[in-house]
C-alpha cells in the first residue's frame, strides 16, 4: 500500500506556501524598495523572452491594470505586504510596472501631509 501523500493545506487556510517560498528565498528587494503608498500601474509592455512569471507576479501584474498602491495590492492577494514589495519591486526592474507621475493624478494628496496624518492618528 502506498503512504497517503503529505498535503500542505490549512483547513481554514488553504494552500500553505511559506513567503520565502514565493520570493525564491529573499526578504528584501531588489534596487529601490517600493513605498507602500505609491501609485503602481502596468505599462502594457509584454514581458521579454527572458522573464519568468510567478503566478503571484501575474495576478500583481494583472491587478496593476488599474492603478493601485502596495497595501491595497497586498490586501487584495492576501500576501504579506514585504512579499508584495519584493515581487512589485521585480515587476518595476523588469519595466512591467511604473510609478504614476504626480501629473498624472492631480487629484492626489501630498505624500507629506498624508504621513502627517498618519501620525496623527497613531497618537490616538
């Protein structure tokens, strides 16, 4: 009789993947870190021949169809947020995803006050 296979799912969880797993191992990004309330959207460029996909890449990919920022890309694909910012960062290294210029969305407040407020509210 052949041993049951072992499965690496949670009940409540679903599938367990450690997220050094989905990073290949990193815990840090490559180049420059993306801040976590920067305005991400795809270019629309392909990928090259060379560039490997990760499932979790193309669901980030996909989702910066629209633009998002990395908490709510996080929150959305319910990965911890430094995975998010690792596989944003590559996305952004292999030109997949750029930074949404402060011309482009005029509606957008300044980061500056937004921090400010931010510790504001951590004060309460």
């Amino acid at each position: 009789m052949d041993a049951p296979k072992e499965r690496w799912v949670g009940r409540e969880a679903g599938p367990i993947v450690r997220p050094y797993a989905v990073t290949r191992g990193r815990t840090r990004p490559r180049g420059t870190a993306i801040d976590l309330v920067t305005i991400l959207v795809a270019t629309g460029r392909p990928p090259g021949d060379r560039v490997w996909l990760s499932r979790e890449h193309r669901r980030l990919l996909e989702l910066c169809r629209r633009p998002s920022t990395p908490a709510d890309l996080a929150s959305e694909t319910d990965l911890p947020f430094q995975v998010v910012q690792i596989l944003l960062a590559d996305l952004h290294q292999y030109g997949l995803i750029e930074e949404m210029r402060q011309s482009e969305d005029p509606e957008r407040p300044d980061p500056r006050i937004l921090m400010r407020v931010l510790d504001e509210l951590r004060r309460l």
